[in-house]
C-alpha cells in the first residue's frame, strides 16, 4: 500500500512509570510494524531513551514539528517522532503512580485527540496506563474513555470493545468497583452497547453479525435462586431486541 493511503496512527508512551516505554521499543523494533500503518510515536525524548535502554534495543525514528506534518510522509519506513515535554525525568519514580505521571499522561492522550479532531491521524493507541496515577494528575472520571468521550463531545452511547479475531465484546460497565456493577444494568443500557456492537460489526465488514447477551452470574440466576436480574431485567431487554427490525441478509435467523 503506498504511504499516502496507509492509515495514520498515533502511539503513545503510557505511564511514564511503567513499561509502556519499554513495550513500545520492542513494538517497533519489529519491521512488519511499520508495514501496516504510518506509526506516530508521541511523548518526552528521555521516556523513549530509556524504553529503548531497558529493553535492550536501539528503535530509529524520523522526528516531525508536529501531528500536522504526519500524514504527509512519502517514507514511512521508520515511526515518525514527535517530541513532547510533559514531565521532568526526576519527577518519576518507576513502579508509583504519582500525579506528575497522571499529568503527562492526559497532555499527551489530549494532544493526540486535538490532533484527530483536526484531521491530522486516524487512531490513537496507547501503552498501558495507570488510572491512579491519571485520577492523581487531574482525571475527573472513571477512566481514559469516559476523558475521551468529553473531550472529543461525544453524547450518545459508548463502551469499550474487546476484541479476538472475530469475537468482540461490549459492555454495560467498566472500571468500576464490582458491586457497583448490578446498579449499571438496566434493559436500556442492554439495548445500547447491544446496538451498538452489532452495527460496529456490520460496518467491519462482517456480513451477518449474531449478538449473544450474557447473564449477570455464571448460573444465570438459576430461576431466580442466584438473583432476578437475568428474570427483571435481560429476558425483557433481549425479547425487546430480538423484536425490532434489524439489518440483516438473514430473513430466518435475527442477529440476536
């Protein structure tokens, strides 16, 4: 594929704390990591130094002024980098999750969004992050995806995917304390993150996406005995589901 067609995708650097720098190097060390997309390496110089030391590797990059000078490289052989300054070297401290982390973590998530918006890449992929540390350095929600919904204006529904190779999930709650979970079902919630995968699936190019909804327990309440959520609460959301007039080529089986 020529490197004007190749999807632009920012890579970030994660907690400065942890070992997405590290991650990182031995990522783009590989050659057929370039061959996929224009890589857009984004964050402090001295985390990508020593990510490349402790993993033992030396990664080449071609530098860039900024997200804007991205999707216009003829040579896409090498990531482009893109130098941030988002925290001192001093003020990290391998293994914490400390404020100064949190902060660079959103500058650099926050640039990478604007970047998006504006046009200028087409993803964003992330090292690991340590939501602590992000609650420390000012994250007002329960995790990145809620920031990036804000921040990118987002009103309607939205979950995380999990995805492995045709099998992708979505979810009703994420990232919350566990017995908080049973106050985010609801038949409403259901319907959403259901709608919501089955159309995802369908503009990846899967042709006839089935959707299959989980109980709330391993034993699906066993009538009752194990709790009425599956009885109150998904029977109805599923029955509602499978009575709307979805999009499909198959006129004998629904997608749920």
């Amino acid at each position: 594929m020529p490197a004007s067609e190749l999807p632009v995708v920012a890579l970030t650097l994660g907690d400065p704390a942890g070992i997405g720098a590290e991650l990182i190097a031995r990522l783009l060390a590989r050659p057929e990591a370039m061959q996929k997309a224009n890589i857009v390496l984004a964050g402090d110089p001295w985390l990508w130094q020593q990510g490349q030391r402790i993993a033992g590797l030396q990664v080449a990059t071609a530098p860039i002024a900024s997200m804007a000078h991205a999707r216009g490289r003829t040579d896409t052989a090498l990531p482009a980098f893109l130098a941030l300054d988002t925290v001192a070297p001093d003020a990290v401290h391998q293994g914490r999750a400390e404020a100064a982390g949190g902060r660079s973590v959103l500058q650099v998530l926050d640039r990478c969004m604007d970047a998006a918006q504006a046009g200028q890449i087409d993803a964003i992929c992330f090292a690991p992050l340590n939501k602590q540390a992000m609650k420390l350095g000012g994250l007002r929600h329960e995790d990145e995806l809620h920031h990036f919904a804000e921040h990118l204006g987002v009103t309607g529904y939205f979950c995380e995917f999990n995805t492995l190779g045709d099998l992708w999930t979505s979810r009703i709650s994420s990232h919350v304390p566990l017995r908080d979970v049973a106050g985010y079902l609801s038949q409403e919630r259901i319907a959403q993150a259901a709608e919501l995968i089955y159309r995802a699936l369908l503009a990846s190019g899967m042709a006839a996406p089935k959707v299959a909804v989980a109980g709330f327990n391993p034993h699906n309440g066993d009538g009752g005995t194990c709790g009425r959520e599956e009885i109150d609460i998904i029977a109805p959301a599923v029955r509602a589901l499978q009575a709307r007039d979805w999009p499909t080529p198959d006129p004998f089986h629904g997608p749920f």
